[in-house]
C-alpha cells in the first residue's frame, strides 16, 4: 500500500475526483474481470469437463465483444462522457459474472458461459479505454508519462490481486474434495460480481 500511494496520483486510495479515481477504478475493474476470467478454463474444461474447444470459444466471444465494447465506447464517449460508459461497463460485468454462477451446476449447460462471460467481455470494452481517457485528459502533457504509468501499476494490481485471491478460493475449494470445486468457482464468480 505505501508502495502504490506513493506511486499513483494524491487521493487514488481515497477515489478522489477526477484522475485518482479514475486509477483506482482500473483496478477495480481489473480486478473485477479477469478474477473470473482467469478461472473460466478451470470452469469448463476442469469441473465441467468440457474439451478445450469450448473455452476457446468463449475467449473468442469475449474478445469480439470487448472489441465491440470499445468501439462503440470510441463513437460515443464525446457525447454520453466517460461516467456512463465506466457505469455501464461495471454493470455489465456484475451482471455477466452473476449469470455465469449457475454454469457450475450439472443441470446447467456450460455453453451459457458463451453468452454471459461475453455480457462481461462488452462492459470491459465500454469501460476500459475511458478510463484512459479521463486520466490523460485530466493531466498536463509534463505528467502524462507518470500518469500513464499509474493507470498501468493500478492495472497490473488489480489483474494480479483479482486472479490470486480467486485462485486462493478455488484452491481451498478443490481441497476440500466433492463438490468444494464448484463451489468455490460459484465464489469466484460471485466475488467479480460483488467488485463491479
């Protein structure tokens, strides 16, 4: 922590207004993504037992629809603004990651993951390059390049704390034996939830 304040603009643990939230959001949303991003594969081809082709499709999904999300985000932010899209972006998110929770269950077609892991792929499209943007649009050309690297620091942080913690719960999960697995990916997913 004294490490990443120092790092990042006053007030970014604080969410001040302006670019220090803006920071801390990319962690935030980083961390809400590939916290059950990272452990789709894990969902599918592990618990579920589904060959690695349908993971491979889903990646695929989600790319496309995050390419999607940024185009449309790039034609519309001057008019809408970046707040929208940030709002939108995490409640796509939230709503992808919720949707995902049932594929955990036999009854469930894993193939859902298709849909609602690409839900969360579109949000990180609207939501990700806006952030960007409203911090190299809040700082003077001198300070661009330590602003550039804060967002890149709060970035990388929120990738790596999202998918470690999710990695611990699911550890513990698969320890436990039975159906520890699945509920632990059920946690997972919820956890991204919960952080959008």
């Amino acid at each position: 922590l004294p490490a990443f304040r120092s790092l990042t603009p006053r007030g970014t643990l604080l969410f001040a207004v302006g670019v220090p939230a803006a920071v801390m959001l990319r962690a935030l949303m980083t961390f809400a993504f590939f916290s059950g991003d990272a452990y789709i594969p894990l969902l599918l081809q592990t618990w579920r037992g589904t060959p690695a082709f349908l993971t491979g499709i889903v990646f695929t999904a989600t790319t496309v629809a995050w390419t999607a999300g940024t185009w449309i985000q790039a034609r519309r932010i001057d008019h809408h603004g970046p707040r929208v899209f940030v709002a939108l972006g995490f409640g796509l998110i939230a709503v992808g990651s919720a949707l995902t929770i049932p594929a955990v269950l036999p009854a469930v077609l894993p193939e859902i993951t298709i849909v609602t892991w690409t839900i969360a792929g579109v949000g990180m499209g609207l939501m990700y390059s806006a952030v960007t943007l409203v911090v190299l649009r809040g700082v003077g050309q001198s300070t661009q390049g330590s602003a550039s690297s804060a967002i890149q620091l709060s970035d990388i942080l929120g990738t790596a704390l999202g998918t470690g913690v999710a990695g611990a719960i699911t550890a513990f999960g698969e320890r436990s034996g039975g159906d520890g697995l699945g509920i632990a990916l059920a946690w997972v997913f919820a956890l991204a939830m919960v952080v959008a």
